[in-house]
C-alpha cells in the first residue's frame, strides 16, 4: 500500500440542498419536539415519521451517488473553531453510505419492534434512540476528525441509558462496562488524533500552505507521516477501534452488553455500533498509515483468526439465546477483519460487503430473540422446543436467517464469507485454512439452536401455546429477508458502490477527489 494523496476539486452540487446534515440533525430535532408533547401516540407517530423520513433520504443519497469513483460526495464544509483549525466537514464515499443507508434501515425496523415492546419512559426511550441514530450518521460522515469523535463520543450516552433503563436483572453493570472499555479506547484514539494534527501542522508550515491549523482527514491525506509515527499513531488508534468492533481479546465487554440490553440496544449493537470500529480501520488507518498497516497486518489477521474460532467454539456452548448470538457476533466480525487486512480486492471488499451482511442477519436474529422473548420472557433455549407447529411463520423467518448467518448459498452471507476467504487464501493461506472453521462452527451452533427451539417433539407442559407473528412482526421479517435474498443473488450493486473507495485504499485508482454541496 502506499500513501494516496488528495487533491481537493470542488465539483458540482449533486443534489441543492445539504442533505447529510438533514440526515444527521432531522432525528435530533424529533427528540426535542418529542418533549413538547404528552400524548404517547403522537410520540410514536413522530419518531417513526422521523426514522421513516430518514430512511428515504438516504435511500434517495444512494440513489445519486455517482460509482465507481473514490470521490468524497456530498461534501458540506463549515467553520467551526477557527483558531484550532476545527471544521464541521461532512461528506460521503461509498463505504460510509453503505453504512448510513444500514442504520436508517435498522432504526426504521427497531421502532416497529418497539411500539409493543416498551411500555415504560417511552419518551426517554424514544429520545434515546432517535440521538443514537443522529451520532451514528455523524459518525459515518465526519471528515474532520474533532467532529468525529465528537459524535462518536456523543452516541455513548444514549446507548448507555438504552441498556441501564430498559436492560436485563444485571443492566448496571453490563452499562458501565460499555461504557469504560469504550472510554479508554476513545482516550488513546484521541491521542492519535492529535499526532495526526500535530503532524500536519508541521508540514503545512514547512511547505507554507494557507491552512496551518486542521482536524480534516482530507488535508491529513496530504502530510506524510514517517513509518515509525505511523506504528505508534497506528497501536494508539487500534485500541480505539478494536475495542469497539471488538476484536479479540478487547470482546469481554459485548456478551455482558448483548444479554442485558433490550432487544433494540441488541439490534443496534450488532448492526451497527460494532460497524463503527471496523469503519475506523478502514476510514483512518488504511489511508493513513498504509506503513503501519502492512507492518502489522499479519498480527490482525491472526487476532481475526482467534476470534473466529473462539467465538464460534463458546457460541456453541451457551444456553442463553442471546449470549449465543453475542459470541457469534465476535465470530463474524472475525472475518470481516480478515477481510480487511488481507489487503486485497477480494479480501476488502468481502470485509466491508460482510459488514453490512453481518448487520442484518444478527439484527434479523435479535428480533426473532425479541419476538420469543415477548411471548415467554425467557432467553433460555432449554425452554423452548419444537415451536414450528405453533409458528410456522416464525420458524420459516428464522430458519432464512439463521441460514444468512451461516453464510449458505444465495444469501446475503455467502458472498461476504467467499471473497473473505478468497482473500485470504491469497494473503496467508494457513490463517484463511483455520478459519473455514469459523463456518463449520456458524453451521454447528445456528442448526444446533434452531432444532432445540423449532423442530424437537418436545414442549414443556407447563408452557402455554405460543403465538405466531403479527402483521407488524411479519413486515420487520419480510424486509430483512428481502435484503438477505437481493444481496445474495445480486450483490453487484453494493460491490459497485464501494468499489472506487477499495480502489482507493489498495492504491490502485487516481487521487481522491471532493464532491461538495
């Protein structure tokens, strides 16, 4: 890999307004609104006008986006704190909208569930998740750094009250273990970003350019940065992401998240939250630090590897629904990991297309945790047999997507896991060998889990007949079903979108343009 250099070309307006600060700050506007009214109805209605609203926004962002391109698009640039060189930049490429077009997919899907689920702070509830989804869009679409960790910062809050409030018997501390292991990434990943600063303060004064003073990752693109800075920026950024994707062996904090969180904090942590570290590696550390990122790529691969299979061996061994989905989750961020530094086309694009595959399968199979859950209040898996016969309409959602899980044919899965391990049989043959097994696990846990709940003869006499999916649960089935059929037959439209920015990352394209508003 070598270092890109960006050149700014500020091209015509894509669409005459700003719409990513629509995306970003129309949530924060519903939360304040939601506290001027006192009807629960009314609440409702708004948030999911809002998430409704911002879902077709994004879907009309992707609809523009120009392909094929590396391009920073729909780029919004505005002073901020002048005298640090802080600026509220904002843009997309195709890896980000990706990333953006998931989150309002999933908030959209998360406030269906919840309109029968909490009955308590509904309000505050709402308020929660309707700033998550204004962070995470902050996130996916910061260019300025400053601004970035702002948001990412900013998402902790709402996402600690969602586990607190509304978790499990042991929410407490599941809460505040979030939070901490977080924080001490955050703290060692703002160091680096100092360096970073730091570093393109000293080469703007050596070379005399206008702009001394600036967080933007654009202008960083353009200082370089000696190997031996860029290891040490690059351990102080990793522990940042990698507790946050997390990567084994910073992963203790997620099992304890997953269990005690309400089903929406579970669906958001593993379709997106999660996301945010790996889109850390690839946004910042890829382009920035390409020395640093071949010095160490073997030792990634190796912590991807581990965590596949010991996320798949202790998946196989829960009793608990959802801690097993939890490890699993560890399992499969694994290989998108493995993906990534193989540092190759296939092996990145796998990664970044299994990052969102990851993100609907494991939110498909919280809800269907959900869904028992509000019919049995248990996660226990022992507590359940042979439901099919009772729900046949939730055994046949399930079983789709415990198959997109496992990555089988003509599933969204099945094309991350392929080019996943393309790549790597092509980057370090014995790493992609060992994690084949992560597959064979996936298959023995999800079928494992599947017959306990839907096929066996056997049903606990004491429990009551359950009932299958209503109109609104079908909806949240059928649309993630959806996704898990059209990317798995079709996946080029999404391979498309993100491939001028693995170009970019692999060295193989012109320099990054800017497409600005």
């Amino acid at each position: 890999m070598t270092q890109p250099v960006l050149h700014a070309i500020y091209a015509v307006n894509q669409v005459g307004f700003p719409i990513l600060s629509l995306l970003i700050f129309l949530p924060l506007a519903a939360a304040v609104a939601l506290w001027l009214t006192e009807e629960l109805r009314l609440m409702n209605q708004l948030t999911f006008i809002t998430v409704f609203v911002n879902f077709i926004l994004s879907l009309f962002l992707f609809s523009k986006f120009q392909t094929g391109i590396p391009d920073m698009q729909f780029v919004e640039e505005a002073a901020w704190i002048p005298p640090l060189g802080i600026r509220y930049q904002i843009g997309v490429d195709g890896i980000s909208l990706s990333l953006i077009v998931l989150t309002t997919f999933l908030l959209l899907l998360i406030i269906l569930f919840s309109w029968k689920s909490v009955s308590h702070s509904v309000r505050t509830y709402l308020t929660c998740l309707l700033l998550i989804e204004s962070a995470l869009i902050g996130v996916f679409s910061a260019l300025d750094l400053f601004l970035f960790f702002v948001f990412w910062e900013v998402m902790l809050l709402p996402m600690y009250f969602l586990i607190k409030i509304w978790g499990g018997a042991n929410r407490d501390y599941a809460a505040l273990k979030y939070v901490l292991y977080t924080l001490l990434g955050s703290v060692l990943m703002l160091v680096g970003f100092s360096i970073l600063y730091l570093n393109y303060h000293d080469y703007a004064v050596q070379t005399g350019l206008s702009r001394v003073y600036s967080f933007s990752f654009l202008d960083f693109l353009q200082a370089p940065i000696s190997p031996q800075k860029q290891f040490h920026i690059f351990l102080l950024l990793f522990f940042g992401f990698a507790f946050k994707v997390p990567l084994f062996p910073f992963h203790t904090w997620l099992p304890d998240a997953h269990v005690e969180a309400p089903t929406a904090g579970s669906v958001l942590l593993a379709g997106v939250l999660l996301k945010m570290g790996v889109y850390g590696f690839v946004r910042y550390s890829l382009p920035l630090l390409p020395d640093a990122v071949e010095q160490m790529a073997s030792f990634m691969s190796l912590l991807s590897v581990i965590g596949i299979v010991y996320g798949g061996c202790l998946a196989l061994a829960q009793d608990d629904m959802k801690k097993l989905i939890a490890y699993s989750s560890i399992s499969h961020l694994g290989f998108v990991m493995l993906g990534i530094f193989s540092l190759n086309e296939a092996g990145l694009s796998g990664g970044l297309i299994q990052m969102i595959n990851h993100g609907i399968s494991t939110a498909g199979l919280f809800f269907v945790v959900g869904f028992l859950y509000e019919r049995r209040h248990t996660r226990l898996i022992a507590r359940y047999w042979g439901l099919a016969k009772q729900a046949p309409i939730l055994a046949a959602f399930f079983f789709i997507i415990s198959l997109s899980s496992m990555g089988m044919p003509f599933t969204n899965g099945f094309v991350g896991e392929f080019l996943i391990l393309s790549g790597a049989f092509q980057a370090h043959w014995l790493y992609a060998a060992i994690a084949v097994t992560g597959v064979l696990l996936a298959t023995a846990y999800l079928f494992w889990l599947y017959q306990r709940v839907m096929v066996e003869p056997k049903e606990a006499p004491e429990e009551k007949p359950l009932l299958d999916l209503d109109v609104r649960e079908i909806a949240i089935c059928v649309a993630l079903t959806a996704i898990i059929f059209w990317t798995g037959l079709y996946p080029r439209p999404l391979l498309n979108i993100m491939s001028g920015s693995v170009n970019f990352l692999l060295g193989n394209t012109a320099p990054m343009t800017l497409v600005s508003e």
